[in-house]
C-alpha cells in the first residue's frame, strides 16, 4: 500500500511519512476542535449534535489539515491536495462525467498506431456500449493530430475522422515556440508519440512533466537512440541473434528513446524472421498495447 501511494504523489519514503503524519495529527485536531465548539453551546448529545459535529468537521478538517502541515513542510503538498478535491466535489456537482482529456498524437508516417488509439478514445466515449472500455471513469478523445512530413498516411487518417492537423516545420519546433500556443489554443492535456521521428525540444518537455509518452519497436535500452527507428531496430535485433524482441513505452525526455519505461511487452524471433515478419509482429504488439496503456496512464492521472 505504501508504495502505491508514493507513486501516486510521487513522493519519497520521507515525505510519505509526513504526509501521513499530517493526515493523522490534522484529523485529531479536527475532532478535538469540533467537540470543543459543540461543548460551547450547550446542547446535549443526540441527533442534532451528531449532526452538527459531522458539519462541523467536515468544515474544520481542510484548515486543521493545513494548519498541520506547516510545521511538518507539507503545506504545499496539502494545498494542491485539497485544491484537488474541492475541484473534483464542484465538477461532480455540474456534470456527472469527468472532463475529457485531450490528447495530441505526434505522428510521422503511415498512422496505423494513431488510428487505433483515435478508436480507442472513441470506445472509451462511447457510454451506450456494454464493454469493460466503456465503463472507465475517464474520457479521453485524440483533439489534435501533429505532423512534420506533408503527405503522410497520418493525415488521411485525421482527415476520416475529423481531427484537426497541425502541420510542423523542424526550426520552430526545435528552437522557436515549439508550437506551444497551438497545443493551448486545442487546451491539450497529454502527448502521445506514435512513430514521430524528431526529438522533442526541452520547453515542451517541461511544459508537459511526465504528460509525452512514446512507443518503441524493441525492448530498451537495446537498439534504441538517434536513428534508431522503424526497419532499421529490426534489421539490428535480426543482425544481433535476438531470441525475442518486443515494444517498449516510455516518459519522454531530452534524449532518445531513455526516459522513464512504462511498459514493454515481448515476442519471440525466429531464424526464419527478417525485418519485414518481425515488423508484423511488432505492430500487432503496439496496435494491441499502446491504447490500453493510454487509458492506463490517463486514468491514474485523472484520479491523483
């Protein structure tokens, strides 16, 4: 339990600790403050009492808890947290179902990733189907297709379902405004990579902490970094005797196919297998994956 819950604040053993300690010394203040008040008006216990002290309690916790958290340099931890729930009590009170999560998928080429994660979204949408898709908690929905390569497959696919492109010149992306107001103008949330071969400037990196995720076609830290991508990973994996091969999604960071992995799944090579067969079996990997892995992280984001 206590590992789950430093993933979920990202936090250390340390600030778990305090973290908790607060909760606990914050609840025993908020009790003891609550019967204090009731003591003052003279009512006897009963309903009425019980009543007034869940009210009360219920008011006193959030300043009980902040209070707490100062001498233990959790405030900032406890401001966000609350800030949290209040937001998540207001929205619940306006609509019934979460906000959607827009998603921007950056793709160079063909798109047959890109596609199956816009059809995801729209399963995951899509609450009149009885599937175990459609009874997630979070909407998501691909808002935004980004392309560097005019005449790519990807923007056919876009153009079949709807979804706005933006078109990409490397000078900008690399060394301008990185396109940010774009992605703010579309109010994208989260970034997906899906075969986009150039690396990603660090503003956007930083703009979007932990929020750019991508798919690889073998299993890193093997046969991945600059110029690593598509036939050429494979060729390698075949050159090298691999026994298996398979994909790997990740965070995104400043270099090449390094950050943070999130999931990576195998299959077998063959020595009948060249890059073309080993291909094949890598998309039926992703195509399988990389949907599901999405929802994952969009799920666990939207509950933290």
């Amino acid at each position: 339990m206590f590992e789950k819950l430093k993933a979920r604040w990202n936090v250390n053993t340390t600030r778990l600790v305090l973290i908790i300690a607060t909760f606990a010394l914050g609840g025993s203040l908020c009790g003891y403050t609550g019967r204090k008040i009731l003591l003052l008006t003279g009512l006897e216990k009963g309903v009425i009492w019980v009543l007034l002290y869940i009210i009360l309690i219920t008011l006193l916790w959030p300043l009980c808890v902040l209070l707490i958290s100062i001498p233990l340099g959790q405030f900032a931890f406890f401001k966000k947290y609350i800030y949290r729930i209040g937001k998540k009590m207001t929205s619940h009170k306006k609509n019934n179902h979460p906000p959607t999560i827009k998603l921007a998928v950056f793709a160079s080429g063909a798109g047959s990733n890109a596609e199956k994660i816009i059809a995801a979204s729209k399963s995951y949408l899509n609450k009149n189907n009885d599937t175990d898709i459609a009874k997630q908690t979070t909407n998501w929905e691909v808002a935004l297709i980004v392309c560097n390569k005019p005449g790519a497959g990807v923007l056919k696919i876009a153009s079949n379902h709807g979804i706005p492109v933006l078109m990409i010149e490397k000078k900008r992306f690399d060394n301008g405004d990185n396109y940010l107001l774009e992605l703010k103008k579309f109010k994208i949330d989260f970034i997906v990579l899906a075969g986009f071969l150039w690396k990603i400037p660090p503003a956007l990196i930083n703009e979007y902490p932990k929020k750019i995720i991508n798919i690889h076609p073998a299993l890193l830290p093997k046969y991945g970094g600059a110029g690593m991508y598509g036939s050429k990973v494979h060729e390698k994996v075949i050159a090298a005797n691999e026994k298996e091969s398979g994909i790997t999604i990740h965070y995104v960071d400043e270099l090449y196919d390094h950050g943070e992995i999130i999931f990576q799944a195998k299959c077998t090579v063959t020595d009948s297998d060249n890059a073309e067969t080993l291909a094949k079996k890598i998309h039926v990997l992703e195509h399988a994956h990389y949907p599901v892995v999405i929802n994952s992280l969009l799920q666990k984001q939207n509950d933290s």
